[in-house]
C-alpha cells in the first residue's frame, strides 16, 4: 500500500495524474473540486471519493467508511 499526495497547480493537473496512478487505487479529494465545471464532472464520473475539510467529523467519516472498503476489496 502507498499514498500519493498531490498538490495541483491547476485543473490540467489531473489529467496527468490519470496517467500515473496504478490500477485499481482510490482517489480521494477535496469536495471543491467537484465545482469546478468539467473537470469536476470529471472527477465524479470517474468515481473520485470527495471529503469535506471544513467539516472534519464528516470527512473522518468518508475516510473510515472507504479504508474499510478498500480492505474489504483489497484494493490500494
């Protein structure tokens, strides 16, 4: 298993990252993203997992619920 942390400069950035992560991984973003037109159209068909920041107990939540079906799947 391994995290791969990226800090995009601008939305072009994520298509590159489509390119590098492996099979089966589980990309997880921030809930803004989903607003930013296309590409947050993008994100969602592609089935990008969004947190909300700001509220912590939430994205806590999403992140638990994912962990345990990513070991429930077995998947990165």
């Amino acid at each position: 298993p391994f995290v791969i942390v990226c800090n995009h400069q601008a939305s072009l950035d994520l298509l590159g990252m489509v390119e590098v992560l492996p099979e089966r991984c589980v990309p997880i973003a921030k809930r803004e993203l989903l607003y930013l037109g296309t590409v947050g159209w993008a994100c969602w068909l592609s089935g990008i997992i969004f947190i909300h920041r700001r509220r912590r107990d939430a994205a806590i939540e999403v992140i638990s619920r994912t962990a345990s079906t990513m070991r429930s799947e077995n998947v990165r």
